[in-house]
C-alpha cells in the first residue's frame, strides 16, 4: 500500500519534471497537446465539466449523471489538463468483468482536431489493459462522423446497432453505433 502510494508521487514528480524540462529546453519540440495531462476528477471539476459537456452535445449530461459517475465504485472519471492546469476535455469510463465501455469523451472546441481525442483514447486503452479488460466498447450517433473517423482510426470496429437510441432535433430518434476495440 505505502509503496503503491510512493510509486504514484515518484510518477508525478518524475513526469512533472519531463515535461517542465522538456518546455523550457526544447519549446519547439513539444506541442500544447503532447504537454497535456492526465488527472482524476473530482467533485470541484464539475462547473468546468459541465462548461465543456455543454458545448460537446445537443442534449447534455446533466449534473446529477456527473455524481453519479463520480461516485460509482467501478467507473475512472479522467480530465486532462493544460501547463496551466486549464481542464479541456473529460472522459467517462466503466470497467468490470474485463470490459471497458467509454460513456462520454468530449474536448472543448478550442483544442479540437489536435490530437487530444486520440492521446485521451490511448490513455483509455492503456488503464483498460492495466485493469485486465479484454476490449473497449462505445456507443457513438452515426451523424458524429468526426468522433466515428477517430475510433475507426485507432482500431475500433462496428459491432452493432442500437436502433432509434439516440434523440434528435427534430423530434425522432438516431441509431447508436456500437463499436469495440479488442486489446491484445
Ligand atoms: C469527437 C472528438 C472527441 C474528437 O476529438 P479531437 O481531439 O478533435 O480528435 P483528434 O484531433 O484526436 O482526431 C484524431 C482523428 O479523428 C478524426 N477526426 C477527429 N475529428 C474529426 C472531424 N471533425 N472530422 C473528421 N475526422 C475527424 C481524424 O481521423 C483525426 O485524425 P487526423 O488528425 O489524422 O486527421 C471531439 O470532436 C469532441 O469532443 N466532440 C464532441 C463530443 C463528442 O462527440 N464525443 C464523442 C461521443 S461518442
């Protein structure tokens, strides 16, 4: 237990030190995106979430969902952060009996198209192979070609459809695509 702990400060510390050493030495060597980081949420996030969750989707997560997830046993709620600790993006996963199910994922606008959904995807695939999870699942609306091109991208393949899952503007329903990615 104590030495899981010290492990956990020694990779703070030590990937603290990396990336400061790194941005002061090399400035060009490095993009926004590359010197982002990963932390937990915590309750405090929520305003911040919500800001970024709001601009992600027609029909947003609600606040009461958020505590929810924070409080469920199995699920890791992830926001990645700035060098200046700006949060800009979440991501929301489940995991048990050796599958993980990615619930949301949503970068905010400003640093979208450079990378952040796939580093924030990796990082997903990484701490489901750190929990023995087999395959990672997700649910994604059809019409969402961009968040469909990275999955596809990055190895996720089509496993079925849920009809009429999804709420549209114009009163009826959209499909949810399920797709998987199988770690090996
Ligand atoms: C979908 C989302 C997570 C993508 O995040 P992102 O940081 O913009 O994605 P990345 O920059 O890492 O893109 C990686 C790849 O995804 C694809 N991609 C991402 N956005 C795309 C878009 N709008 N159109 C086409 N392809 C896109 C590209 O293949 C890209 O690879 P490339 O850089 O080689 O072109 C982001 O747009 C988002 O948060 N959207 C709102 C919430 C949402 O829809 N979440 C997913 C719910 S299932």
């Amino acid at each position: 237990m104590i030495k899981k702990l010290f492990n956990q400060i020694k990779g703070l510390v030590t990937y603290d030190a990396d990336r400061e050493f790194y941005a002061k030495v090399f400035p060009d060597s490095l993009n926004q995106v590359d010197l982002m980081r990963f932390r937990k949420m915590s309750k405090a996030d929520l305003p911040r979430v919500l800001e970024i969750e709001s601009q992600g989707y027609n029909y947003p997560w609600k606040e009461p969902i958020f505590h929810d997830c924070l409080n469920a046993a199995h699920y890791d709620c992830w926001v990645c952060e700035d060098t200046e600790d700006k949060m800009l993006a979440f991501c929301i996963v489940s995991t048990a009996v050796g599958e993980s199910t990615v619930l949301n994922l949503c970068i905010d606008p400003v640093i979208r198209k450079q990378g952040l959904g796939r580093k924030f995807m990796l990082h997903v695939i990484e701490n489901a192979r750190a929990k023995k999870a087999e395959s990672v699942f997700l649910e994604v609306r059809p019409s969402n070609v961009g968040a469909i091109a990275l999955y596809e991208s990055m190895g996720f393949n089509e496993i079925g459809v849920r009809p009429g899952y999804y709420k549209t503007e114009n009163g009826e329903r959209e499909d949810a695509l399920m797709m998987a990615f199988t770690i090996v």
